[in-house]
C-alpha cells in the first residue's frame, strides 16, 4: 500500500491516507503549525517542520523551530529535532544520493536564512550554510545532487549552493519567488512572490539554466502562480492561487493545476483544483500526482496521463505538505 502523509496546519494534525481509495488511515496529533513534509526511505521517517507559532510568512505570531520525526510504519512522533538558535523551517528534503536532510530557515539576530545539513542518524545539525537572504522557503536539489537553489520570498534573486562544497556560490536575478523544482539541466522557479499586496511583475516561470546560473526563458501565467514540482514522468505541475489579504487574514480562491511538457513547457492542461494549493506530490512512476489545498481541506489527485482529475480526498483545514510513503 501506498500512503499520503499530509501535514495540515490549522488543527496540527498529519493525516495518512491511501492513494489508490482516499480512505482515511490514521490521524495524529503533532506540534503546532506543521509546514512542509518529507519521506526518508532508508529510515521509513516522515520529517515535518513547524515554522510559525501561529499565522503564515507575512503574518504570523513568531517563528518556531521545530521538526517533528514519524515513523511512517507506527504512526508514532518518535522525536522533535530542535534547530535553535535557527528558527522558521519551511522546506525539508531527505536526499537519498548524500543521506543527508536538508532544511530552509529564515533569518535572525544577525543570521541570514540558510540551508541546515542535518544527519539523519543523529539528528545533529552538521553544517549551516548562508544563503544571504532572508526568506529561503522553498528549494529544488539538482538531479545529481550537485547543486540547490533556493526560492527567496524577500530577495530579488535565487540563491545557488554547491553540495559538495557547502557554500552559497552564486545568486540567478528573479524577482520575489515561490515554489521551485529541478529538471535534467535546468531549474524552475515560480515568481513574483504573494504576500497580499499589488506586484509590478508578471506571474510565470523563470526557467534557469544550471550549467550557466543564468534564466534563459520566461513562461508566463494569468494568474499567481505558487507550487512547482516535477514527475518523473516528464511533466511539471504548477499550481495557480488566486489569493488576496482580507481583515481577517488570508482569502484564497479556486485554483487551477497547469500541466507542462517538462522538455518543451508547452502549456498541456489546465485543470480545477481546490483553494490554496500550496504543495504538489506524485509517486515514484509519475502516474499519479497529489495537489494539498490548504483553503479546502482537501487533496486533489490527478491522472498524469490522462491530464485530468482523477478524484478529490477529504483532508483536514491549512493541508499543506505532504510525502509519499512507499
């Protein structure tokens, strides 16, 4: 069986469903404010990280720091990894080529926002690498586990760290980013970033060439674009959020799934999805892929091959990142 792990904010909470038939498995209870979400195989863990005591990136009550260890098989929180003095972890990702957990902080008390190195073993912090911004939210590892880039929310440009090394060695210029994934040779990087008020920008994809550091191209959307994530299938997913900043906070609307040729970014597909899509998983043959709608509750599955919605799964309110469990 495959499982959905689904980290939802409002209630923290992580739900486990299946993906074949969205029955719910399990729910537990976890640290508040879960964030993104990770599978590591080699350990059967699922890696969540708390990033605010309450709120989102532009309006929150105070960052945490905290990233909550499950075992995938009991459904038991079996460890929380404190990152202090670092604080606001947003994206994790186990890289199975270095053994390695990676995870973005923001900045604070005279620390830019970094990449942290964690062993998995010991859950130790190993190296902090600067990445001279202040918001590194999202970030996509090279397919050779050579390079990361980071999508900064505040800063006009995308960090780009050398693994091997571990140093930040250069910067691409791109506007305020969002999501962001990686293909054969190049990386994709959704801009201008949300943050509820008016932007100058054009909403798209700015595709960088990883040889060079350099964008080579720009895609435009209609709308805000935030989510990117690509299959192995040779599709790139996007979502749009239609989003605006009311009294009582955060108003998401209706969202679109895009459906990219990852070769050609020939636009294939655009396809209803629900509010505040905000994560974007697909299993290990690209077959199927998963869209966590934060403002719904809900996860929308997706037939890759078909280009169409296979079906919608009940979730919990602010669901947000996800892993496949395989």
């Amino acid at each position: 069986m495959t499982t959905l792990a689904i980290a939802c904010q409002r209630d923290a909470t992580l739900v486990f469903l299946d993906t074949e038939t969205g029955e719910r498995l399990d729910t537990i209870d976890i640290a508040p404010e879960p964030h993104e979400a990770c599978f590591d195989a080699e350990r059967g863990l699922v890696y969540v990280s708390h990033t605010y005591k309450s709120g989102w990136y532009f309006q929150n009550s105070g960052r945490a720091g905290l990233i909550s260890v499950i075992d995938a098989d009991t459904r038991k929180v079996v460890d929380v990894i404190d990152v202090a003095p670092d604080h606001g972890p947003h994206d994790l990702q186990w890289d199975p080529a270095t053994d390695n957990l990676y995870v973005a902080v923001e900045s604070g008390e005279g620390r830019t926002g970094a990449i942290l190195m964690i062993d998995p073993e010991t859950r130790k912090v190993l190296d902090r690498i600067p990445v001279d911004a202040d918001g590194p939210h999202w970030f996509a590892i090279t397919p050779d586990s050579a390079k990361l880039y980071t999508a900064n929310k505040e800063a006009p440009f995308v960090s780009v760290v050398d693994l091997a090394s571990g140093k930040m060695t250069g910067r691409v210029d791109v506007p305020s980013t969002e999501g962001i994934a990686a293909l054969a040779d190049r990386v994709v990087v959704a801009g201008p970033v949300f943050s509820g008020a008016e932007r100058t920008e054009a909403n798209g994809l700015y595709v960088i060439d990883t040889a060079k550091d350099i964008v080579t191209e720009f895609v435009a959307s209609e709308q805000a674009v935030t989510a990117v994530h690509a299959t192995t299938s040779g599709r790139l997913l996007v979502s749009e959020v239609p989003a605006s900043v009311g009294p009582d906070g955060l108003v998401m609307g209706e969202g679109m799934l895009r459906i990219y040729d990852a070769a050609s970014l020939n636009l294939l597909q655009r396809l209803p999805i629900g509010a505040g899509a905000l994560s974007i998983r697909s299993t290990a043959d690209g077959a199927l892929a998963f869209v966590a709608n934060s403002g719904s509750a809900t996860v929308t599955v997706i037939d890759i091959n078909t280009l169409s919605v296979q079906n919608t799964f009940a979730a919990e309110p602010g669901a947000h990142g996800m892993a496949i469990i395989a």
